[in-house]
C-alpha cells in the first residue's frame, strides 16, 4: 500500500542554534529573596536558556520565561550580575541540579515545585534513551517571609504527606526525546499531537502537575511528561544477532486508584486497571539489511459495567454489587467506541472469569457482561462487531490434563490473526536517533509516496541525516483481556499473546521461518519472566501485592508446596492493603492526578467518607452520587475527572447513539480502516499499506460454531471453543461441576438463557456440535474456521 510517513523538520534557527530541536536535560536551581532562576541546557551544551519564579506572592504562581538563548559563558556572566544584584538581600545562592520540572501544586496557601534531582536510564527506544525517576524533591515556592501560619498549619502538612507518599522513584518513566506515552505506530502516524496537548493524553499522569506552566509558557522545554506503569528492556541473541526487546505498559490516569475503590466502568466509558501493554522488537541493521521494528499492542480494564465491592475485614471474598443504572449499557458503548477510536477494529474480548461458582459473585458479571456485548452488536454490523470469548481459566488450569498456557496460545495466534502486527524496515546505514523528531514540537505528515524520506536536523552530531521509513504492516484492532481485578488470569492471557506475537514478530524480521516458539524454548522462558515481573508491578499498583503466579510456577516445574506458600502470603498481604492501606493510596492519587483540590474552608480530602466524595473541593459532589450510594458504597464509578472533556453517559441517549461506522475516520495509520492482505504466514494476519486504505477481505459466510462443551454457556461468538480443546481432554467432571454449582435461582436463569441457540438473520438456529479437526503447530487452518472467524454475522 503506498502510504508512509514523513517529517517535515521546520528549524528555528538563532544565533546558529536550533532551538526547536534542543532537548533541555539538565537545570541548575538558584535562589534569591524575590526569585528562583533555573538554568536549563540541552544534551551538547550548545543552548541555555532561563525560567524564573516569583517568591513574594505567598499564594500566587508567577513564571517567566528568558526567551534569550544563552552560551555557557554569557550564563556565567548572568549568575554574577544576578548574585550582585542581590547582595543586600542574600546574594544568589545555589539550591539544586534537577532533570525537569514535574510539575507544580498548590494546597493550602503556597504553591510548591516538584522537581526530579536524580534519574537513572532504563533503556532505549530507537536511539532515544528512556529515563526513571531516581529521586524527587518538593521545592516550596514562597520565600519564608511571606508566608503565613496556614504554610505551616497542620493541614497543610498533612496534604505534603500525603502527596509524597506517591513514590516516583517506582515505576514512572519519562523521555525527553520520544514520546514514551504513546506506541510505536501511533509515534510513526499522523497523530497531530505536540506541546501541551502530548500531556493531555491519557497517560500522561503529571497532566494536572504541569497544568499552570504549560498555560503559562505555552510550551514544554522544562517539563516531563511521566507516564506510570511499567518498562524493561532486555538484549537477547539468536543465531549469533542481536535483538532489543522491550515490554512497556502504560496505565490510563482516566479512572485510576486501588482495587476495592476503583471498578467497573464510569461515566465517559473509562474503565478501573485499564493498562496498554506494548511488546516491541528492535534490530539493529547488518549486512546490508535495513534496521528493523516491530510492536504489539495489547489491553486490559476492568469489566465495563458499573459495579462494586466493599472491602471487609471479615471477609476476604467481598460481594460483588451490579448497578442497574445503566440498562442500556451506554457506558460499555462509549468505552468499545473510544477502544476503536485508539486502535482500530475488530475488537477483542478475552473474558476469563469464572463460568460457574457454588455463590454467585464473577458468574453475575459474565452474565451481565454477555447481555451488554449482545446488547451492542444487536446495532452493529459486520466488521464493526466486537468478538467475544468467555473462557474461565480458573477451571481450565486445575485440570491437569489441560495446558492452560498452550490453550491461551491458540486464542492468542488466532487473535493475531485479526489484527495483525506494526512492522517498518529503516534504511540502513543511518543512525536512527532522529527518527523520532523533538518529542514536543513534532510535525508529521502522512504523504502517498511509496517510499519517502524522514528528515531530521536534530541528531548529537548537529549535523541533517535523511531517513527512510518505510511501514509494511499495520496493527488494526485491538485484543483486551480481563478477569475480575485484571491482574493474575489477566496477565498469565497477555503472557500467552505476548508470545505468539513474539514468534511473529521474530518472523517479519528474519529471524526464523516459523512464528511458533515451544513454551520450553529459552525465548518464551525470557519472556515468561518480563510477563510476570510485568504481572506483580502491576498488581502492586492496582492490587497491593505481587500478582498470583501459580501457572508460571507450574510451567517452571516449582515445588508445589513452595507455590502455595508463596501464594498464601501474597493473599494476605493483598488483603491487609485492599482493607487497611488503599484509603490513603487512593486519596494520594486523587491529590496527585487533581481529582481532589484542596480549599481553606472546605471539607480536607480526608475527613471525606469514601472515594465517591473527591470531587467535593471542586464545587461538591456530582448530583448522581446519592441516586446509586445505597447499592454501590465505596466504588461509584462515575468519579468524572476535573475539567475532562468529553461526552458523558448522561449526555446520551439510546436513540442518539451514533453508529460507529458513521463516525468520521481518525487520520491514525493504527486507527483508520484500510485494506488488508494477508503474509505468507498461518498465524500473522498482517495489514499491509496498499492503496491508502483498509478494509477486511472477509468471504461472505455465515458458518458459526458452537459448542456444547467446555464453555458451552458462554455465548462466544470469537471462535470454535471446541477447537481448543481438540487434544481431547474429557469434561464430563466439569459438566457435571456445573449443573450443581449455581446456587442462585435469577443468576442461574441467566446463564441458561445464554447456552439458548442463538438464531440467525435469516431465522435459522445454530447449535449442537461443529466437526473441527485439530490445528497442528505451523498447519494451515481449516477452511470452514477461518470462514467463521472472518464471517461478518457475529452472534452474541
């Protein structure tokens, strides 16, 4: 397809300087009685520029940008003239080296200044080095002169507590260079994001930090944009070459907290635990061939529906509250309708709870959740419809003569299959540390040139390189996973599609023929391992401890004995802090992320009775709190967030829904539709850029599988369930373990009106078994699956 990228540089040039392309990286703080000065200077030391500070408005936030760029030596002359100047005051003294301003905020009386003082680099994307937070310090702004006793107050103290028990130094990463919050497509696509506006995006935590002096300055060369998650980099060999693979996962700043505090679903369709995972393969050029990447994109959320636990300190299983709010699922609407908005179509649900319980709790969402995605299709059409799978892993993996990991691989290579992968050759022969043009004053262009060249005039060198680039396969689509916390099953899925990307991934760059890798190959051990240090970064974010690993420890051959120990502990520690610790955990983040902004006179952010009021110090609660406190008591998910555009549940109706398909197209290359070509592979179903558009190739059949085993009443409608247990494990002991376990006569109702024989458009039903021989590592599948997969009659 002939569609690439191009970056048009447009260099400001001063004094022989260009000042659009210069990273400021280090500062340099100074103080007087009346001002900060901090000294800013790029990477070469060939620019330094000045911000000042007021420190005589005791409650007021004064910034002033120098725009006069300085030499090394005319900055020293400066600092003298300054330090003259103020003698009779105290001189010029010097407070600290920083890396960047996270930001600033105000609680009481005096604003304060968050600064990073040290850093430490995590590893690179591209040439571009990706930095964590080593240490931070909060700076107060006011000289002490001017402040009042309320700077002091008890309040006042407590509020800085709280806000510094948000630890930066773990698991915040940042980029001067590269637009970090972003993935690698939507970097290499017409995003039309710069300045302040690569902030406002949703992961971008410091947003609200950052708010004043971006305002103010209207630009970003002092600040950081951090994103929260998680980030590592690892080399690896293979057949004597090296490759970089790098897992990043970003944690949406819309609806975050703890687990007990933030579930379901809010109001503008934003989801609790809703983290992007990016999987990306780096190999450097050889032997002539171009220097290659390749990145997958994959999610997780919580289910989208409102619902709720309260945690208790007498029961470790709290019960799960569902809210009838929202019968029309509008909020599940906007939230698939912002996922095809990011990534594309097809959409792909990935449901791990549980199918059957002896008391109903996940087995109330998996119905609810089935009604809402039915509920949806029922007004789409074709392609636009969203795929669903419910698998209940937690039965899955106690049986032994299931490979749950083997298993997920098949769903994982079929969903692959949909949505393909980001793959784009580098011209050889050219560093790459340009590519990626100034991270917050970019310009690209999409042109319809087969080839065209990306022209950067910021490298270390100071001197124009050209590059081509030059994308073959685009990622369309997206899959999401979830469990009930999106944590343990959540991740041991996200291992399994990690891999079977993998082995694609590999494939495209050259490295081997097939895109299968054994579990037992050293890669997928390697992988396992970033997965699951992945897996407890983000369930100490979410959960409070590190993730349950029970499979992975299976899949190693641990002792059993030292697993269940293990586990044990973890469920402990995970209660004490989901009972005792995410009260303060999550009224830190509502300071951090803005949500609470403290007034005088007000009610303070912890004489508040739960996380429903934070929005309190903002002008009161949101008038739909008290309609739904008495069912949904500590988690009410439509928390808005402060000054968040964007339509609203309460702004829609079901008869002004907007059909996807009527939307006006996203300029994106991930996020437009285009036409699609399938690679020579079984397993990769990769978009490649032919003609400026995609659309799926799909053959008109409506050949639908459905099963009367494993999951018979999941309504599935992604694919033959059955095929994935075509090794021929028996499940007459988990039939039987079904028909007894739902205790709950409206809840088991529901669940037999799913396993009903869904009937077509044209008024046929579908049912009972599809004869499917078993998929073989590498084979071709069969004709009749890959026509109902590809089929455009969806039915759930």
């Amino acid at each position: 397809m002939e569609s690439t990228m191009e970056k048009v540089q447009s260099c400001v040039v001063e004094n022989g300087v260009d000042l659009k392309s210069c990273h400021m990286q280090k500062f340099k703080l100074y103080e007087t009685r009346s001002k900060f000065y901090l000294f800013g200077r790029d990477k070469s030391r060939t620019l330094w520029k000045v911000l000042k500070i007021d420190r005589l408005e005791p409650s007021e936030l004064n910034i002033t940008e120098d725009t006069t760029p300085y030499s090394e030596t005319e900055c020293r002359n400066l600092l003298r003239r300054i330090n003259e100047g103020n003698k009779s005051t105290g001189g010029l003294t010097f407070v600290t080296t920083c890396y960047g301003i996270i930001g600033f905020i105000k609680f009481l009386e005096p604003y304060y200044m968050l600064l990073i003082t040290k850093r430490r680099k995590i590893g690179t994307i591209c040439g571009h080095t990706i930095y964590a937070i080593a240490k931070s310090e909060l700076v107060p702004i006011p000289h002490t002169t001017v402040r009042t006793k309320i700077a002091y107050s008890k309040d006042e103290n407590r509020y800085k507590k709280l806000l510094c028990s948000v630890d930066l130094t773990k698991d915040f990463f940042f980029s001067y260079s590269y637009n970090v919050m972003f993935s690698l497509q939507k970097n290499l696509s017409d995003h039309n994001m710069t300045g302040k506006s690569l902030y406002e995006t949703m992961f971008v935590w410091n947003e609200f930090l950052t708010r004043g002096i971006l305002n103010d300055l209207q630009n970003t060369s002092w600040t950081v944009a951090l994103v929260y998650g998680f980030f590592k980099q690892v080399n690896l060999s293979i057949s004597g070459r090296e490759i970089n693979l790098t897992i990043i996962a970003r944690r949406s700043k819309h609806y975050a907290g703890t687990r007990y505090l933030k579930r379901g679903v809010n109001e503008r369709g934003r989801v609790a635990n809703d983290v992007e995972t990016e999987q990306i393969v780096f190999a450097d050029a050889h032997d002539g061939c171009p220097m290659q990447i390749s990145s997958v994109v994959q999610i997780r959320g919580s289910i989208p529906l409102f619902w709720s636990q309260e945690a208790s300190p007498l029961n470790l299983k709290p019960d799960i509250i569902l809210s009838k709010k929202d019968q029309n699922f509008e909020a599940t609407r906007l939230h698939f309708d912002n996922l095809a908005d990011r990534y594309g179509k097809p959409i792909i649900i990935l449901n791990l709870i549980k199918t059957s319980e002896k008391k109903p709790r996940e087995t109330i969402l998996r119905a609810e959740f089935a009604n809402a995605v039915r509920s949806i299709n029922n007004s789409l059409r074709g392609g636009n419809r969203l795929r669903f799978l419910h698998w209940d892993l937690h039965r899955h993996s106690r049986r032994k003569a299931t490979n749950v990991l083997s298993q997920l691989g098949k769903v994982a290579a079929y969903a692959l299959k949909l949505t393909g992968i980001f793959y784009c050759p580098v011209t050889p022969n050219l560093r790459i540390e340009g590519l990626f043009r100034d991270s917050y004053s970019e310009n690209i262009n999409v042109v319809g040139d087969k080839e065209s060249e990306v022209s950067d005039c910021y490298n270390s060198g100071g001197e124009s390189k050209d590059y081509c680039v030059k994308p073959q396969m685009l990622q369309a689509g997206v899959l999401r996973t979830n469990c009930i916390d999106c944590l343990d099953r959540t991740n041991v899925a996200q291992y399994a599609y990690g891999l079977a990307a993998f082995g694609s991934q590999l494939q495209v760059l050259g490295f081997c023929e097939s895109p299968y890798i054994s579990l037992d190959n050293p890669l997928a051990q390697e992988l396992m391992t970033m997965y699951e240090s992945m897996g407890d970064t983000l369930a100490f974010q979410y959960g409070g401890s590190a993730a349950h690993n029970k499979i992975f420890s299976k899949n190693r051959g641990q002792w059993k004995a030292a697993t269940q120990s293990q586990e044990f502990i973890r469920t402990l520690q995970r209660y004490y802090n989901n009972t005792y610790a995410d009260g303060n955990k999550q009224k830190a983040i509502n300071l951090f992320l803005g949500h609470f902004q403290a007034q005088q006179g007000k009610p303070a952010l912890w004489e508040l009775d739960s996380d429903q009021h934070h929005t309190v110090g903002k002008g009161g609660p949101y008038p739909e709190v008290d309609t739904v406190r008495s069912t949904i008591k500590r988690s009410l998910s439509a928390g808005n967030i402060v000054c968040e555009s964007g339509t609203t549940v309460t702004d829609l109706g079901v008869t002004n829904y907007q059909h996807p398909s009527e939307k006006t197209n996203k300029s994106s290359l991930s996020e437009s539709t285009r036409d699609i070509v399938t690679c020579g592979s079984d397993i990769c179903h990769c978009r490649k850029i032919q003609g400026g558009t995609f659309k799926d190739q799909h053959s008109d059949c409506d050949h639908v599988c459905y099963d009367e085993h494993g999951d018979a009443c999941d309504c599935s409608n992604f694919l033959d369930v059955k095929w994935l247990y075509s090794s021929g494990n028996s499940f007459d002991e988990e039939l039987l373990e079904r028909s007894t376990t739902i205790s709950s006569e409206k809840i088991a109702k529901e669940l037999i009106n799913d396993t009903t024989p869904y009937t077509t458009e044209s008024g046929s039903s579908i049912k009972g078994k599809q004869s499917q021989p078993e998929l073989e590592k590498g084979a071709a599948y069969t004709e009749s699956f890959e026509c109902w997969v590809r089929s455009e009659t969806f039915f759930i």
